[in-house]
C-alpha cells in the first residue's frame, strides 16, 4: 500500500520569503469572491457606514487620496472585525470641467469642435469617454486593498442620483432657496464658464502697478490718482472711491471727473471700505470685474458696465480697445494713458496675488453673469447649528472654529455652470418669460426651452452621503446605513464640499424618520500629504509620489502603514522612500517572526494557569494586554499614528526582538540535552495567542500579510471577519515585567561592550555575573547566556574584561574572558589604525581653529562644522585609546 506524505506543517504552508507581488492580487479576489465587503442591511447586526470621498473619473489616485483611503480602509476593517455590518460605498464623480474639456481636446485633435457636433451627439462622445477610463480608478482601489461594496458602486450622473439631484433641486426652488440673479463669479475665459472657488488656486504673480490720472491735467483743477494692476478694467469704471474722512478729497466727493476714453464722466463717492493710508487713497472702482467693487457699487447704485466677453476680450465699450485679448488690451490702454501724460508715476513690477482656473491654468475674471444661485442663509446655520449640538463631531475639535467661522459668515453660492456634460437645470422658460421648474418625470408645457446651463458638480457631490444610498426612496441602505457613520476627508475641503453635504443633509434630513438630521455623525480630518521635505507634493515641482510605485516597490502592506503610521487627525504628513523601506522592512520582519513561530509549535488553544508561566510568558501577555488597550484608543479617536506607533513597536522591538528570541531557550534542549515539553506546549501557545493579537491588530493597516499569516496560523478562512482581540483580563505581574526589564538591560549593556570589544557574535564568552542572584532575577541565567552568547565559567576562570550593569534594585558586576574570543595583537592592531586617523583628524580641525584669517572670512556654518568634527575627533581619540589601554596598549 502506498504511504501517503505527511501534511505539510504550517510553517511548511508559508512561502520561505513574503513576496506581496506574488500574493496580493489573488487575495483580495478571493476576499470580493467571498462577499466578504458586501453589506446586508437585514443582518441585525449594529451598522457602521462610510461614503467614500468620490474621485473624478477622468482621474487617478494620487497619495492625498491613497492615504485618505487606508484611513477609512482601517476603520471599516476594523468595525467588520467588532462585529458591525459595515459599509464602505465607492464611487465617482462625473468631473463636469475636466471631463468637458478633456473630450474637446479630443475633438481639437479630430478638427471639430463640441459646437460642430451639437449638444447631444457631445453628450455621447463624453459617455464614451468615461467607459473607456471609469476602471481605472477602480482597478487602483483593488491595488490599494479597498474593502469597498463594488455591488453598490456609484456614479454622480447614474440614474438614481441623477433622480435625487433633480428633486432637491424643485423642492428647493419650490421653497425659495434656489434663485437667479445677476452677480461676481468666478469666470475661466478658455473654459468660458463660472467656475466654484475650490476650483481656483491663487499664485503669487509679477505683474504691473500703474498709477493714472483721472480729470484735469492742470494740477490747479479736480483731478485724483489710482493705482492697479488691472489697467484694462479702466474701461469698466463707473467711480472713484475715497473715504468719508479723508480730508484730501472731500472737496470732491459729490463731483465726477472725465474718462479718458468713454463719453461720460464718473462720480466721486466716499465709502469706508477704502484704506486712506494705502497708495493715494483713491480708488478706481469697476463693479462688473471686482468682488469688492462689486458690493461697493451695490450700496452707492452704480451703473455696472461688462466689458469682456466670455473668452476675456475687450467689448461693447465704442472704444478703439474693443476686440483686444484682455492682456493686449492692458498694455494698449497704458500707452495710451502715456500718450495723454496721465501715466503720473514710473510702472514698476509688482508682486500680487492672481486667481488661476485649476483646470485650464489662466487667470480667472471676475465676471459679471445672470446664474442660478443657492440662498445659504439658513441652510448654513442649520449646518453650523449640527456641530454645536454634537450631532456632528468635528475631529479633531481644534478644527471646530473654522468650521464655524466659514458656515456662520457663507456667501449664496453659485451653481450654474456654462457647460454641456452634468446634470442640466431643471428650469423652462416660456415664450411670454413665464418660468418652470419640473419635477422628475414631469414634461415642460409645449412650446418651453430648458435653461441651457448644468449644475456645478458640488451640488451632486453634496447629495452623496444620501443619493447614494437610493433617496429619495426609502430604501433598506437607507434606513440601515444613513446617517453615515463618519466621513473621511481632507482638511482642505472642509467648507466646499463638507459645508455643501452638511447643508443638503440638514435639510433632506428634516423629512427622513431619523434622530438627527445630519449626513454623518463624525467628521474626520486628515491632513495633507507632503515630501520628507515637508514640501507639498504636485506635478509641477516634480516631487508628487505615484501610490502605485510603491505598491510594486514595497507592496500594498508597506506603503498602507507608511501612511497610517504617519495620521493624525488635522496634521499634515511628510513621507519619503525611508519611511517606505522601513515599514517593508517591519512586514518582512514580522513574516520571518512569524514563520519561525510556528516552526516552533505556535499555536491557539487556553492558557494555563498563570502561574506556570515563566517572567518572558506573562510579561509579553501582560504588555499585549497594554497596548491593545492603546491602540484601542487610538483606533477610537482617529489617531492612527499612535495607535499603529504602539502596535510597531510592540510587534517588532518586544515581540520580535526580545520574546521570540527569549521563547527559543524556552522550547530548544539546555546545556544537558533536556527538552521540557510542557514548557515547549506552553511556549507555543503563548506565541500564538501573542501572534493572533497582533496580526489582527495590525489587520486594518496591514491587510495582505496579516491574511496569509493569520489564516496560516489558526487554520481559519480569512482574518477579515475575524473577531477584533479583546484583553485578557489578568492582573498585570509588575514583578515579572521588572525583572524581565532588568534581563533586557543587562544583555543589552553586554551585547555593547561586546561590539566595544571587537569580539565576534558568533563567540561565546565565559562570563561571571557577579549579584544576578541578590538582583533577583538569577533564574533568567539562561536566557542571558543565550542572547548575549555567554557560557558559565570553570574554575580556571580569569577575568580579562570588566562591566558594570546598575539594574533596579543593584548593580551586576560582568567579568568575561575573552581571550579566546579575540585576536588581541590584530584588534591591537587595527585600532592603533583606527587611532592615528583620529589624531590627524584632530590635528587638522586645531589648525583651522587656531587661524584667525580663516576663522574671519569663513561663514559660521562652515566654522562651526569644523568644530563639530574637532569634537568628534576628541571623543574618537579617548574611546579608542581607552579600548587600547583595555588590551595592555599600542
């Protein structure tokens, strides 16, 4: 009969290295296979909910939304393992701008143009578009380890949420908080749209400061200076401003002054916005084209002329400007100011702040425009009103005033945009001017034309934590998963896209059977990602870092708890290539450990009694006991770092370093050949129930390698729906984690005048420990001799080398003989090299300080430098020569 191979062990069912290419992909299709991240609202179970920030869908993840990812990714593990039905619903957003201006450069290239093809042939080539890239976002998320809900994927455009944007649009016009009006916006000339103010970035730009003249040449008659950097919105000025108590000008107030080139004159009026202390005093005031000209000329009634286009040219002004691009017309308005001699101070560079459209990157225009606006008056209150009641919980707290300071003093905000691609306005106008608003599904009356504008994609994105979840229908999501749980985002967008959710949840929420009328229940913001440098990271400084380089470099596990490592709540986080390899360097160290664990009987099952085990077993269950109550609350609060800090340096600096090492004298056979097998079965188990801890502490952060390891370990199918690990619940033994303190010290201070002494690792060395016993922890011999390779001496024992060890209670007294360690002569030798390098070293830096013509032309940084390296010098010089004396000298 044929004899069947023995099963292969677990440490047999590990491969000999971690190779999270060879592993990952095939894991996380097995965890989507599984239905592992498939939420069901009928469980029972109590729900944690989260809505994933979408990304535009023309985009790709970048680190910010890597790190915004493993922050959520950690806490919906997490809460699955407590026993939550957990949702985490992915999806995107339709990018109106992005995506509009990537298909017309497309259709550029084919040499057409989105007017050529016509409003709905373009909406189709822009679906198309989106076919052929929505997966790749989805495709990084899986790199990522995502444990998302792909069955309920969502997009802001599909057709649910095409549903819910289009009802709270009629409930809100029906309510009076959605309007049209004549206001400032934001205008991109190339895009030829409003566009919001997260979607303009403001640089430092070298521009102009010209100051002109308006009125009389002749300085005996009524004439003002003004200064700007916008010379061509000279053509738009329908005032000059002065303040009321500016005795220079008050003579004027009250009369108007000639333009240079417009048939009208403009009036002199007194306001207290203006600052009489800065530049003269006076100030030109063009209400179409400036946010705070604007409002100026809303309180004084002045005319408000456009004088640009859509695409930034000059028009409609029966100047000789008309038809020039907005920065021609600049340059051809000073020349022609100079040619009357108005230019009354030399033009000279001026350093200022420019708004640039994001997507397009030229100067935005403020612009006067007919749009559809939001009345945010009480919407924004009732968003304010959340937070003060703690129905929404801001983390961390500090960020709370900001909050408040923007959602108290918010301005209506600007939804139409001049687009083709996004949701279209639901609002008809009639032949006599007559203006409706449908409902979803309702048809216009004969003969009505809808607005042509779409709305901007904040305001889907602001119905996300809901329209997601199937409103404006009572669906189970809804009923199980709403409020959402917690959002998870930068501190950068708290007010355009929190402040706009938390507003349409405020409201939406008012008629949803719920305890609070908000769209999640905690807010937690993160910080940005930044360079090691600390410098922020973008395409342009070429300092960005692609989340996926890094998940091919140092797998998905590194790169994850690089970034959690690192997450505090509201703080920014600087990251290199260091902090990369050296959480690759944790995951591999962690492999090994574990490896070598269960080649040494790791295993789960009941403890014994306490008291059986030794000082290593219970100081190590003890401190496990201790830091997952740390990394509890860590978890808890949203301080990542210190949770995932404690589980590093307890999984690596104790567990690794110190008790599997320690566990080794315990299972291998003494001195005699004696192998205590109880101990070895009490060992084993401690190292799993250790093990079993930490990798499912570590499971949130760390998906991929706590999957292969822990399933290796217990047998079980996945860690994923692993219960979370609860503490033991045994008294803490103070006695036992001192005197394994003391252990560690000792060897340590050994391992060091060791390497001191130049005495090889692999060299035993017959050691006395004089006061071990008196220090209380002489039982714990063996394990010193093991880890710091010492042998008990013989009677022949000579001392040839001396330490000191001060424990807790005394001090321990090391004599070792090493003469059969080193080769004294050689190690004499070699440090007399070592030496000479020094003192010339020394020599060279006490000639440079003793030069008073270097020491006065060399800068301080260089001077000090060298003084740095004179220390070094110094100490090198009495360490080797105190190592020298040791051996009997030169």
């Amino acid at each position: 009969m044929t004899e069947l191979p023995d099963a292969p062990t677990p440490a047999e069912r590990l491969p000999k290295s971690w190779e999270p290419a060879a592993h990952e992909s095939s894991i996380y299709q097995r965890w989507i296979d599984d239905g592992l991240f498939t939420a069901d609202p009928a469980s029972g179970k109590p729900t944690f909910s989260i809505v994933i920030p979408p990304p535009n869908v023309n985009g790709s993840l970048h680190m910010g939304h890597a790190f915004e990812h493993v922050l959520m990714d950690a806490l919906t593990r997490r809460r699955r393992m407590q026993g939550f039905e957990v949702l985490w619903l992915p999806g995107m957003d339709h990018a109106a701008i992005a995506m509009q201006a990537m298909v017309e450069k497309r259709l550029a290239a084919e040499g057409t143009t989105r007017s050529d093809l016509g409003r709905e042939a373009f909406i189709d080539r822009v679906w198309q578009a989106k076919a052929e890239i929505s997966g790749d976002i989805g495709a990084q998320m899986r790199r990522l380890g995502d444990g998302v809900d792909w069955s309920r994927e969502r997009f802001t455009m599909d057709e649910g949420l095409s549903r819910a944007v289009h009802t709270v649009f009629k409930r809100m016009f029906d309510d009076g908080l959605i309007y049209r009006a004549e206001r400032l916006v934001n205008w991109s000339p190339v895009l030829q749209t409003a566009i919001s103010d997260i979607e303009v970035s403001y640089d430092d730009v070298e521009g102009e400061l010209v100051s002109f003249r308006y009125g009389s040449m002749d300085d005996t008659q009524p004439h003002l200076v003004v200064a700007t950097t916008r010379l061509e919105t000279m053509l738009g000025d329908t005032a000059i401003a002065v303040h009321p108590d500016d005795e220079r000008y008050a003579h004027l107030v009250g009369t108007e002054l000639p333009h240079p080139f417009l048939d009208r004159s403009i009036p002199v009026v007194a306001d207290d916005y203006v600052d009489p202390e800065f530049g003269t005093g006076a100030v030109k005031i063009t209400p179409a084209h400036d946010p705070n000209d604007f409002a100026l000329g809303q309180r004084h009634g002045l005319p408000m002329p456009t004088i640009m286009d859509t695409s930034g040219h000059i028009a409609d002004t029966g100047t000789r400007f008309d038809g020039l691009d907005r920065f021609d017309a600049r340059v051809a308005v000073r020349e022609a100011l100079a040619a009357e001699g108005r230019i009354v101070k030399e033009v000279r560079p001026y350093l200022h702040s420019v708004g640039h459209s994001e997507r397009s990157g030229e100067p935005i225009e403020p612009r006067l425009s007919m749009q559809w606006w939001v009345r945010v008056e009480t919407l924004a209150k009732a968003a304010g009103d959340a937070v003060r009641s703690g129905a929404t919980q801001i983390h961390p707290a500090s960020m709370e005033p900001r909050w408040f300071g923007w959602v108290d003093d918010m301005h209506d905000w600007c939804i139409s945009r001049q687009l083709w691609w996004g949701h279209r306005i639901p609002i008809f106008y009639g032949p006599d001017g007559e203006v409706v608003c449908t409902a979803p599904g309702e048809e216009p009356p004969a003969g009505y034309v809808q607005d042509p504008d779409v709305l901007d994609t904040w305001f889907s994105s602001g119905l996300w934590p809901f329209s997601t979840l199937g409103w404006p229908d009572d669906t189970a999501d809804l009923r199980a998963f709403y409020p959402t749980s917690v959002l998870v985002t930068g501190y950068d967008i708290l007010f355009f896209w929190v402040a706009r959710m938390m507003m349409f949840g405020t409201y939406v929420g008012a008629t949803l059977d719920q305890d609070a009328p908000v769209p999640f229940r905690h807010l937690f913001l993160h910080g940005l990602v930044r360079d090691e440098h600390g410098k922020k990271m973008s395409k342009s400084k070429g300092n960005g870092i692609d989340p996926l380089d890094w998940v091919d470099r140092f797998g998905a596990d590194a790169m994850r708890f690089t970034l959690a490592r690192g997450a505090t709540p509201g703080g920014d986080l600087s990251v290199g290539e260091r902090h990369a390899e050296a959480s690759r360097n944790f995951t591999t160290k962690l492999f090994n450990a574990t490896r070598f664990a269960l080649m040494n009987g790791a295993t789960l099952g009941t403890l014994p009694d306490r008291a059986t085990l030794t000082d290593a077993d219970r100081w190590i269950l003890d401190r496990l006991d201790e830091v997952l109550a740390d990394a509890d609350s860590g978890f808890e609060s949203y301080e990542f770092a210190r949770a995932c800090e404690s589980l590093y340096h307890f999984a690596r600096d104790e567990f690794c370093d110190w008790y599997v090492e320690l566990s080794k004298v315990q299972v291998y056979a003494d001195a005699d050949g004696h192998v205590d097998d109880d101990r070895v079965r009490t060992t084993g188990l401690v190292l799993g129930t250790v093990l079993d801890s930490i990798l499912k502490m570590l499971h949130p952060v760390m998906p991929f390698v706590t999957e292969t390891l822990w399933t290796t370990l217990t047998g079980e199918p996945t860690v994923v729906t692993a219960p979370w690990p609860t503490a033991g619940g045994a008294t803490r033994d103070a006695d036992a984690a001192t005197r394994v303190a003391d252990l560690q010290h000792l060897i340590t201070e050994i391992r060091r005048f060791r390497g001191d002494q130049g005495i090889p690792d692999n060299k035993r060395v017959p050691t006395r420990l004089d006061g071990i016993d008196a220090a209380g922890i002489g039982h714990l011999r063996p394990y010193a001799d093991s880890l710091a390779r010492l042998t008990v001496p013989g009677p022949e024992f000579t001392a040839t080398a001396t330490l000191e060890v001060r424990l807790s209670t005394m001090t321990v007294t090391v004599d070792l003989d090493t003469s059969e360690a080193i080769d004294v002569e050689a190690e004499k030798r070699r440090l007399a090299k070592d030496l000479a390098a020094a003192e010339k070293e020394l020599t060279q830096t006490a000639a440079k300080l003793s030069n008073e013509q270097f020491l006065a032309k060399a800068p301080d940084p260089v001077v000090e430098k060298i003084r740095l390296r004179q220390r070094i010098a110094t100490e090198e010089v009495e360490r080797i020569g105190a190592k020298l004396a040791s051996l009997g000298g030169a």
